[in-house]
C-alpha cells in the first residue's frame, strides 16, 4: 500500500530549493554536489548514484545499474547513428563548431538513418552558445495550400488512413531550410564543408548496420511506392553488412551543398518532388515549396529546482508541456525515490495535468493564441499541484482531447570544445514517413500531416481525440511532442544537452532524464537506463516499461486507482551531460545501433 513518507508538502518554489535534501542544487548549497560535476568520482557521489539506481532499477528490469557512460574530454555527438556521429565529430576536429556539426550529423542521419533522419521531414533545434545566448529554430512542416480541414475525412465523414500513408500525408518539408539556416546564422564552416560526409556515404555507401536494418527497410509500407527498387534489391530488405548506396540522395544532397536551400525549394529537386506527387494525387506545388520558411523562435525557458530548462515552444508542446510538467512536480519537497509508487504518482498525475493543457491549447501559433505565459507560471503549476491527492488518482475529464503520434522520430546532441551546445529532434513522423520515395531525388516524404487534428473531436485511425485548435488549415504547422532540451546549471553552466523520439513520450522521457540526474542525482547511463513512465491524459493510464515497476509498486498504484499500461519500450532519447574534465555521452540504450562518440 501507498505509505505517505513523503509529504506532499506545499511551499513557495524557493523555500522547497532550499528545503530539498536531495536535489543536487539546493539554493544557496554549498558546493553543489551535482551528479553532472562528480559522477563516481568521490566515493560520496559515487554511493548516492548507485542508491538512486538501485532503487530504480527493480529486479529483472533489462539493463544493469552502474556502467559506464561514453566519456570524452573535448566534444561529444550522441545520435542513432554511428556514421551521423561520427560526421559530426570529424567536423569538429575540423574545426566546426557544434552547429556545424549538428547541421552535418543532421545531413547524415537523412542518409545512414532514413527511416527517421531526412531531408523530406522536418524538426526543431535548440540552441545555447558558449557565451549563454540561446535560439531555437522551428523546421516543422506546413499544410500545403490546398490542404483542407476534412481531407482525410471519407464521405461518411470517417477518416481515412490518407494521413498516414501515401501521397496526401505530407507536409511540406522543412529539414533543408531549417539546416541551412541555422548554419548560415550560428555555423563557421560553408554548407559545402560540412555536407560532405553526408554526400560521401550516400554517394559511396556505408556498411548496413543494425541501426539502419532495424529501421524495417523494405517494409510493405516502403515497397508500395518508388523506393522498392533501392530499398527491396531483389525483393528483400538491405542485409546487414551490405555496402548501401544512394546515387540519387548523392546527387540530391550534391545540389544543395553547391546551391544551398534553393535547390531544394526551387530547382530540380523541387521538380522532381512535385512530379512525384502528382503520380498519386498529392497536392504539394512548386509555390508550396519556395513559400517554405523555417522560423526562429524564442526559446522557452522554466527552471526546476535552480536549474534552468531551455527547449522548443510552439509549433512544438515540448518545452511548454516540460516544463509545465516540472513546475508541479518542484511543488513536492522532495520527490519520493525514484521506483517507488509515490514518484511514479506524482510523475503521472503532474502528466495527466500538463497533457490536458497540451492536448486543448496549444497548436501553431500563427493560427492559435497559445496561453505560453500562464500554462508555464509557477503560479499556475502550484494550483494544479494543490489539486493533486497524495493517496488517489484523479480522472482526466473525458472530452479532454488527445493526441494521435507514431513511433520513429530521432534526436541528436552535440557539444563543442568551445562549450557550445545543439539539441535536435528531426522527423518524418512514422518510420519512413508516408513512404513515398521521390524518384530522381532519393529521399522519403513524411506523414507530419497526421499530426493535425484530422477530426477534431472524433477519435482518430488509433483511437485518439484532438482538439479544434490544431485542425488543418493551408500554411499552418501540426502541434508537434518533439523537445530538444538543453539544462543549465545553477551556476549558468552548461549542463545537459537531451531529447527524444517517441512521440507524446518524448517529453516524459526528456523530463525524466532530467528529473534521474538532478533530483534523483543518478549518473547520466543510470539516468538513460532507468525504467520510464508515461501518462498523456488520454488514453486515462499510466504506462510503464515491461518488468520496469516492481509488482509491490504495480500493486499500490493499482490500489490508489491508476489504469496501468505496459509498453516494451518507451521513447528513443540521446543525451549529454558535463562532468568533472569533459562529458558523458549515452546513447539510447533500447535501441540497437545507437552511438555516442567524442574526442
Ligand atoms: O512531432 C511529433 O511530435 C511527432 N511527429 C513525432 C513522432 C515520433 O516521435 C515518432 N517516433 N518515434
């Protein structure tokens, strides 16, 4: 049964810094004793990380407590790929900075990672300089022009699954525009430069690797449409260890190393996605393309026992809903252990609060006035706090409207040597997007357009409501989970670059990353490892990882009226964090293929 020995005490945010044993950064603490600065290096450091893993890590869950981290001294790239990593790693020992690296592992992902990395996708960069100045740059999709409200409605008004598959699925893609543009703006390096590892594998091929095959090439989804051929040789799917080439992406990427984002929006790249789409009734013109603009936006910033929290704002709910998220839970002093039924509680029921604002308010905000200011307020966090009980489970009201995500996303992070910091998410939504493959240019095109509201009120192909505020319209953006998330120390340094793919999970498994090192104080690969939760207001349920909650835990949240939902596996996250003489890289231990390298 639930056993209150932790009080749900409600204080003003500073006094619970300062009351919270802890929280690694209590204000006014004496040399903080930050998981980030002294990863078992002092024995004392050391003890409290196994502890917090140790109970985190319940009997029989997958991965083992207390591994190693990859370490390096100067600058790290943790992303799905090794090939992406390493291009990111080569150009800074070039001399690049982070985000002529970011924009380079980018680049790469769209070749050695497809199912996910992309040049026909879109995504959402944020960024912290050395000197502390931060940006973030919203690439998500736009509706075409021609798009509709009810275009994947069927004329009994039921949905089709022409959102998800095909030629009507697609946003216009935003990843060329979005990558050239940050270069242009942060990047030392010409496009030409940090483009060429990418150019290079696609051109001369790289080895198949399980990244790559676990990412389900030559699915029934792919071999429908143009990129059989490449992508089912014979029939069947790329073996692992086979040289896989890609002249046409080559050639692709080749145009817009030399010419820039204008071979992409205007040329023949543009030709060419146009004419793919009208062999099956798409609706993506040429004026689509060139009227293509990536956005830079204000980062949203909140602060979480000290530490200051910088991620994505709208068209994403990443940040916001982050951050939401971890101003209720600041209201507890201190979190209960993680692993115990008390955390796992007040981690869903701070969810199920921050994903009811989420799901009903937030969306485009050049189509929506979005409540930025009160949903991410302490003021407002502590009312919602108060609201929750220490012993039961509240219900989320049923009109609450949800959101509708698939399962194939990738982040990446990256650190300089400079200090410089990048956090990626990048997607073509569900693996390998629509699955149309544009012929003569290589690249998949993404189904983001399943992100909308398709039928606002109505549940959708998965069983899932939205709300009106992100039904389609022609040139808006679809409300977006992705959370690429950089964390200061209270000290204003440089502490953790993170982010995830899993949709609606995304934002758990980033906030829980960071809840595992600075509340729970866990080193960065225990912090990666622990089981994650997950609660999105609906479907009404708290899911956790398979074998990830001892059956006591199970038990007692049952009893004080959780519907529990098990999953396999939850969110796909990449992540650094500073410690004492360089950093931690892990890449994402629940997935085959994933890589973190430094130097
Ligand atoms: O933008 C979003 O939130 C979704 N399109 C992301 C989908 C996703 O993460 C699927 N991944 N693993």
């Amino acid at each position: 049964m639930f056993q209150s020995r932790y009080a749900l005490v409600l204080v003003p945010t500073l006094l619970v810094a300062a009351a919270c044993s802890r929280g690694p950064a209590a204000a006014g603490a004496a040399p903080a004793p930050a998981a980030a600065d002294v990863p078992a290096v002092t024995p004392d450091a050391a003890a409290r990380a196994t502890n917090a893993a140790k109970g985190a890590f319940p009997p029989g869950w997958r991965f083992e407590a207390g591994t190693e981290a990859t370490f390096a001294q100067n600058a790290m790239v943790v992303s799905v790929s090794r090939y992406a990593s390493e291009a990111g790693v080569e150009i800074m020992k070039a001399g690049g900075n982070a985000v002529d690296a970011a924009v380079a592992t980018g680049f790469a992902l769209a070749v050695t990672s497809p199912s996910n990395g992309n040049i026909g996708g879109g995504g959402f960069m944020t960024i912290r300089l050395r000197d502390g100045r931060t940006a973030t740059i919203d690439y998500r999709e736009v509706a075409p022009a021609a798009a509709t409200r009810d275009m994947y409605l069927d004329s009994t008004g039921k949905l089709t699954n022409k959102s998800t598959v095909g030629y009507l699925a697609s946003g216009v893609p935003g990843a060329v525009a979005g990558m050239t543009e940050v270069l242009a703006k942060y990047g030392s390096m010409p496009l030409a430069k940090v483009m060429a590892p990418a150019i290079r594998l696609a051109r001369d091929g790289f080895v198949a690797d399980s990244n790559f095959t676990r990412g389900g090439a030559c699915s029934r989804l792919i071999a429908q449409f143009g990129g059989k051929d490449l992508f089912c040789p014979g029939g069947n799917a790329v073996a692992l260890g086979a040289l896989f080439k890609q002249p046409d992406l080559a050639r692709s990427l080749a145009a817009i190393a030399d010419q820039g984002a204008k071979a992409f929006y205007e040329g023949w790249i543009a030709d060419s996605l146009v004419a793919e789409q009208m062999r099956g009734g798409g609706i993506i013109t040429k004026a689509d393309l060139k009227n293509y603009k990536a956005v830079w936006r204000t980062p949203v910033e909140g602060t979480y026992r000290g530490y200051k929290v910088i991620s994505m704002p709208p068209a994403s709910s990443g940040g916001v809903t982050m951050i939401q998220t971890l101003n209720i839970l600041e209201n507890f002093a201190p979190l209960p252990p993680a692993g115990s039924a008390q955390y796992a509680h007040l981690v869903g029921e701070a969810l199920r609060r921050s994903f009811i604002d989420r799901n009903a308010k937030l969306a485009d905000p050049a189509f929506a006035r979005v409540p930025m200011a009160e949903l991410t307020s302490k003021d407002y966090a502590r009312t919602l706090a108060m609201q929750v009980s220490k012993t039961m489970a509240s219900k989320t009201p049923a009109f609450t409207p949800t959101v509708p995500e698939s399962e194939q996303t990738t982040h990446y992070s990256v650190v300089d040597a400079m200090g410089n910091a990048v956090s990626t998410t990048t997607t073509l939504n569900g693996g390998y997007g629509s699955g149309v493959w544009v012929r003569g240019a290589g690249f998949f095109l993404n189904n983001e357009m399943d992100d909308f509201a398709a039928a606002p009120g109505q549940p959708n192909m998965f069983g899932l409501v939205q709300g009106e505020v992100n039904a389609i319209q022609p040139g808006k953006r679809m409300l977006s989970a992705m959370s690429p998330t950089i964390v200061v120390d209270p000290q204003g340094r440089l502490l953790m670059v993170t982010g995830a793919a899993g949709g609606p999970t995304i934002i758990t498994a980033t906030m829980e990353i960071i809840l595992n090192v600075i509340e729970h104080g866990m080193t960065l690969a225990d912090a990666m490892k622990a089981p994650r939760l997950h609660h999105q207001s609906l479907p009404d349920q708290l899911d956790y990882e398979q074998r990830g909650l001892r059956a006591e835990v199970v038990d007692s949240l049952k009893a004080m009226g959780h519907t529990l939902g098990t999953r396999t596996s939850l969110a796909t996250a990449n992540s650094i964090l500073r410690v004492r003489g360089g950093w931690h890289g892990v890449a994402e231990p629940r997935s085959a293929g994933t890589s973190a390298v430094g130097y």
